[in-house]
C-alpha cells in the first residue's frame, strides 16, 4: 500500500511540474515576448541595416550615446523640409555623443542619392524596408525616435520638428 | 476524521469508496433502497484521500467536473467575446489603441482596454486553456486508473443489496423443478457469449461483460483534446507559427517578411458575375458580385543578396491562389485575402535613337520601383541622376514626389556619347504621355531633344501593374497534431457513444432463489430486451419492462 502510494505521489508531481513548465513557457513566451510596438520608456528594439555606404548601422554599437532616428522618405515632403534642419543638429551635435541616423523606407537608392547631392546631407543614412518601421509602430512620417544612452525611448514625435523642438530636446537629453 | 473503509466482504477500500471495490455493497447508504449511482463503479477517485497536502489541494481541485466546466464556460464566453470586433491581428497598418475608439467609439475603447482586442493571443485565455488542459489530464487520471483498477478486477459473486439496487433486476425461481444452480448457470454461459459476452461464472454465480473498452472512450477522447491543446500550445514556439498579411503588387517579387521566400503575383484576375449569371433579386440594381479572385503566384527562394534590391532567386513553386484555394509550399500557406486596384507602371522598356543617324539603340528596362543608375547602350552612356515616381513641382519649381507609387515617373538622365557634351547632358523622361505634355519635355529637354529621343516602341513596351493582391501568409507546423488531436478524438467519442459497456451479475441462492442485476453504460431499453431474451431461452418468461427496477413483476 505505502509502495503504491509513493507511486500515485510520484505520478501526481510529475504531471503537475509537466503543467507548470508547459504552461509557464507558454505564459512567459505571452508575457515577455514583447511584440508589442515600443512606447516612450520602453526599450529600443535593436536594429541592424545597411547604410548608403555599405556599412552596417547596428544600434547597440551605440549604447552610452544619444541616438535620434529620424524615419522618412524622399515622397514625404514634411521629411524633405526637416531635413536641413536634422542635417544641421547633426553637425552641431556630431562630437557631443549624439548619433544621427535617418532611416529611408522604401525609396530607390537613386532618388536617395540624388536627394542627398540636393541637400548636401553628410549624416549617415541607412536603409529599411519596412521592417524595423513596423518594429517601431511607426504609421507616419516623418516620426523621429529620440534613444537615450541607456538604449531606452526617452521621445516618439510625430511630424515635422521645428528648431526650437529639436533643439531643447537634445539640450534635455545632453545635459541629464 | 477515520473511516473504517473495510467492507464486510473482507475487502480494505480507500477513503471515498461509494460501492465496495469487491463485492459491491454500497458502504455509505446500507439500507437505502433506491438504484444505486453506478457511476465510476462507485469506486474512490484518487484525489479522495485523508489529510489533503497542498499538492492534493491543487491536485483536488483540478480533477472536480465541476471546476472544468466552470472553466470551459469562462473559455466559451472568453471567445465569444473575442468575435464581437475585429482581432487585431487582422489588420495591416493600424494602431489599435486608436483604432478601436475611432471607429466604435466608447465600446470599443473599452474593447481595447479590456485586452479583447487580442483575446486569443492574451496570457489570461491562454491561461484558461491551460487550466482546461491540467483539468482534463488530472480528471482523466482521477477516474481512468481506479476504474481499471475495479474493472479488471471484479468479484462475480456481488452483494445481494448490490444486484437488487440496479436499475436491471429480475428475483425469481429456477424455471424447473430438477434444475440444479450449477446447471442453470451452465446453461446461461453459452446463450450469454452467443451474444458477444464474456462470462465469468463460479458455479452458482455468474457474471457476464461486454465492450467494456466502451467505458475507456471518454478518456481516449480527453487524450485527443490533450494533443489539440498542446498543439495549440506549440504555436507559440519560434518558427512554429505565423500569421500576416502582405501586399503584393502585379509583376513585383516581394519578400515574405520573416522568411527566405519571395513571392510574386504574376497577374491577378477579379472576374464578376454577369446580369444574366445573377439571381433575380440581385439583377438590375448594378451590383458588381465577384465570382473570382485569382493570383498567379509564383514562389521564390532567395539564395543570395536577400534583402538588397535585386537579390537573387531561385524559382521554387508555382500555383494559382483561389478564395479557399491556398498556396501550399513546405510549411508556408498563402491565401487570398484582399485586392486593391492600383494602376501604374511597372517598367518601361525603352530605345534610344539617335536623330542625327536615326540610329537606334535598346530596347532596355527602366524599372520604377528600383531603377538601375547605369544604361550603356551603343556608343552612349546614361546615368540615371534622378528618379521620381510621382514627379511634381512645388511653388518654388523645384521637383518633388507626391509619393512612392510610380503613378507619374521621371527619370533625369545625364546621357555621354557621340554629339554630346563631354560632361553628358541631362534628357527628362517622362513615360506617361500626359506627363510629357503636362510638363512639357520637349522645352525642358531643349538643346538635347534634336540629337537624342528616347521612347517606347508601342503599348507592349510598357509593363503595367494593375492590382496589388493582398495574401495571408500563414504556416501553421502544429496543423498536423491539431489533425491528429481530433482523430484521437473522434475514435474516444465513436468508442464511448456507439458502443455500451453491459455486465450481467446472477446468483442463485438457497439452490432456487435467482437474483439478477444488470448494468449498462447507456440505452436500458436494449439491456433489458436483451436479457429478456436470454432468460426467455434459458426458460424464464419475462417482459423486458418487467425488468426495469421497481416494476412489478407478473
């Protein structure tokens, strides 16, 4: 009797933990497995694309920095019209640990390049394909994600930023 | 609390015992006289023990019918509520935190809130149909081995209050005065397996069985719903399963996000019913009703340079994509889900002539998606300096796109060769004739237009890409144990509801005093027919509504 009551003991634990883990994985899996879009504060989903230089642009190569990704595109014309203006923060803020990089989704790489000749742009460009816009939710252009050293979404802004904006914002992030 | 659980037989019962594991004595109500509840034969379940430890506890409360069907109301609900809006996931570009408030207003904001936006994906309904899973495999469990345990080990000789409590009972005189109980029993055992019955008998009792596998179909089928569950489960492995919608432009491989397959709609046909095609009701009222949606898809795999603009792939599947009527390729399913008509030019193929020679040189693609920068035709170079898909000017007159879809396209050549600038000139070329007069190439072409032309021959050098198919790409691995889930299913259900598992006890007291009980797991009215038939054989005259317990007998 007090064999088969080991056993029954035996059985009962076994299927129990087999629930636990089984369903802890599936519930973990639910819970963690962020797939959700990021919000101001969470982290920064990490991304790897190619630049119009051939080179790769990874953002965690740019923990302890300040990254601002700028989405847009040459069809956009609120992202035209931004543009001087990012190209500008970008050389003022190019030695203060601040790493510019605007994300093109989907132009031909010719209306790209010839968009940079127009507007002598120098900061790196990298090149999406709708794949790390969908990562970062992001349903219109321009949208510019400002990323703070931590690698956490410290701003999402929507639209088209003026000077004074851009420039508090990063005076903010700087200084903290 | 201590039970003495010894029944009288001698036989030591555990704790919950309703019926004595032997002799079938019902061990809480003695002296009742009311059929007795035959369920699980009265045994204990397993969870019924003294002292209950947590893990009892836990084990306790999953193995109750009353909490499972709790719990498979509360899923019912859950997916009910789960259909009143559209999921989330069937959308392409939506944010769903504004969505829901601004196309339902308060109540769908509250949809929203409450998660039910993504029900079937939320940790909570997941954790119901865990819970639902734990409960199935503990209730079987519970049930299934002490009812093996009574079944295959049963007394023939039951307790006389166990047989007269059945809802089966026939007491009566052996037939013939003569007729010893050894010989009667002997007599029954080969009218018994004539019809399919095993009979045990001991002389003077006698017990007979059929399809007792019946009983263990319930089980078989809650083992069928384990593998459905678990396989649902699985989809939430990585690669197991997905589940999203692309667009896919006429002529235009595109990459299936997430995997090395690119596809492309070859052509897509929308073909609708004609008036005379229509029912009555539908005719006159210019009604536009579909008859076809049609991809012809051909799938791609890319071998190298995937993800750049012009990676190379490798044919790998071809199959035309009906409603209903997916792409099948390894684990990858695309349905056809949506269309958009959405004219533009997809490339032009184009010639270059020489108006001084009338020499002509080409034809060669220019492609408005991805537009390649050099052209070497003949002795001329072109460098394609600019592209704009939909070419406009601003107030300024500077040039802009309206957007990324090629509805107006220009290309801005700095074209080398013989007659030319050293530094090449620039052509503007427009492939749309409007946008030629519109923006009038020829007088921003000036000085260049009189030596070079560049043109199509006819229509047939434009390629046009009218509709963008929007697909479902699924692959779903678990598919396949869901399948076999519900076979496993079907045959416990099949096992437990066309067959039934019947017993006949007899004894035969004091040399004449016959006592039957008879038990079935389902339909009464055929037991008691059968058994009345097998007694009419063997001598007894009975009617089979004679039998049933509590009706006087003649």
């Amino acid at each position: 009797m007090s064999l088969n009551k080991r056993y029954k003991r035996w059985v009962q634990v076994t299927i129990l933990i087999a629930i636990f883990i089984v369903g802890g994985f599936t519930l973990a899996d639910n819970l963690f497995s962020d797939d959700s879009i990021p919000k101001e504060g969470s982290k920064a989903p990490e991304f790897s694309l190619p630049g119009l230089d051939d080179q790769q642009y990874q953002l965690s190569n740019y923990k302890g920095k300040i990254v601002v990704a700028n989405f847009w595109g040459t069809y956009c014309p609120p992202c035209v019209s931004e543009m001087p203006l990012i190209q500008n923060y970008y050389e003022k803020y190019k030695d203060k640990n601040v790493q510019f990089l605007a994300i093109n989704e989907n132009d031909p790489l010719v209306s790209i390049k010839a968009f940079i000749r127009q507007y002598k742009l120098t900061l790196p460009v990298v090149l999406d394909k709708d794949v790390v816009r969908r990562e970062y939710g992001v349903m219109n252009y321009p949208t510019t994600v400002f990323i703070n050293e931590n690698g956490k979404i410290e701003m999402i802004y929507e639209g088209e930023m003026d000077e004074p904006f851009l420039s508090s914002t990063l005076a903010d992030m700087t200084s903290n | 609390m201590l039970h003495n659980t010894k029944c009288e037989c001698g036989h030591q019962n555990p704790v919950g015992t309703v019926l004595c594991e032997s002799c079938g004595k019902p061990l809480d109500d003695e002296f009742g006289t009311a059929p007795l509840e035959m369920r699980y034969d009265g045994i204990a379940r397993r969870s019924q023990r003294e002292n209950p430890a947590l893990i009892d506890r836990v084990w306790r409360f999953f193995s109750s019918v009353k909490v499972a069907i709790i719990l498979i109301f509360l899923t019912l609900c859950a997916s009910i509520m789960g259909t009143i809006y559209p999921q989330e996931n069937t959308f392409l570009n939506v944010d769903p935190s504004v969505y829901y408030e601004a196309t339902y207003g308060f109540s769908g904001k509250l949809y929203y809130l409450l998660g039910l936006s993504d029900t079937y994906g939320s940790w909570w309904y997941k954790l119901l149909l865990i819970m639902i899973g734990s409960s199935l495999i503990i209730c079987s469990l519970d049930r299934v081995l002490p009812l093996y345990r009574a079944l295959s080990k049963q007394q023939i000789r039951k307790h006389m209050s166990f047989l007269v409590r059945q809802r089966v009972v026939y007491q009566g005189q052996l037939p013939a005065t003569g007729i010893t109980a050894v010989s009667f029993i002997d007599g029954l055992v080969p009218l018994l397996k004539k019809r399919g019955y095993r009979v045990h008998s001991d002389g003077t009792a006698l017990l007979a069985e059929k399809h007792r596998f019946s009983r263990w179909g319930p089980y078989i089928n809650h083992i069928g719903l384990i593998i459905f569950l678990l396989a649902v489960l699985m989809r939430g492995l990585p690669g197991w399963s997905m589940d999203q919608y692309t667009g896919f432009l006429e002529g235009v491989p595109t990459q299936i996000e997430n995997t090395p397959y690119y596809l492309e709609n070859e052509k897509f046909t929308v073909e609708y019913y004609t008036e005379e095609e229509l029912p009555e009701e539908f005719r006159g009222q210019g009604r536009a009703v579909p008859k076809l949606f049609q991809t012809k898809a051909i799938l791609y795999e890319c071998t190298a340079d995937c993800s750049s603009d012009k990676p190379d792939l490798k044919q790998v599947h071809q199959q035309n994509i009906e409603v209903n009527k997916p792409l099948k390729y390894k684990d990858l399913l695309a349905y056809q889900f949506d269309f958009r008509q959405t004219i533009q030019i997809r490339a032009v193929n184009v010639s270059l002539t020489d108006k001084m020679s009338n020499q002509t040189y080409g034809p060669f693609e220019l492609n408005t998606i991805t537009p390649d920068e050099t052209y070497v035709e003949g002795p001329y170079v072109l460098t394609l300096k600019d592209y704009y898909p939909e070419f406009a000017l601003n107030d300024k007159g500077v040039p802009f796109t309206n957007s990324k879809s090629p509805l107006a396209p220009a290309f801005i050549f700095v074209i080398q060769g013989p007659g030319l600038a050293e530094d090449g000139e620039v052509f503007i070329y427009f492939p749309r004739d409007v946008d030629k007069q519109r923006f009038s190439q020829d007088k921003l072409n000036a000085g260049i237009v009189d030596k070079i032309d560049i043109g199509v021959g006819s229509m047939q050098d434009v390629s046009i890409s009218r509709f963008t198919s929007y697909l479902n790409i699924r692959t779903d691995r678990a598919l396949p144990y869901i399948f076999f889930g519900g076979i496993i299913f079907m045959i416990g259900v099949i096992m437990g509801i066309y067959w039934q598992h019947r017993r006949i006890w007899i004894r035969i007291d004091d040399e004449n005093e016959i006592t039957i009980g008879a038990h079935t797991s389902k339909n009464w009215f055929g037991i008691r027919k059968e058994l009345s038939v097998i007694l009419g054989k063997a001598g007894i005259v009975v009617e089979p509504k004679q039998l049933e317990n509590g009706v006087k007998q003649a």
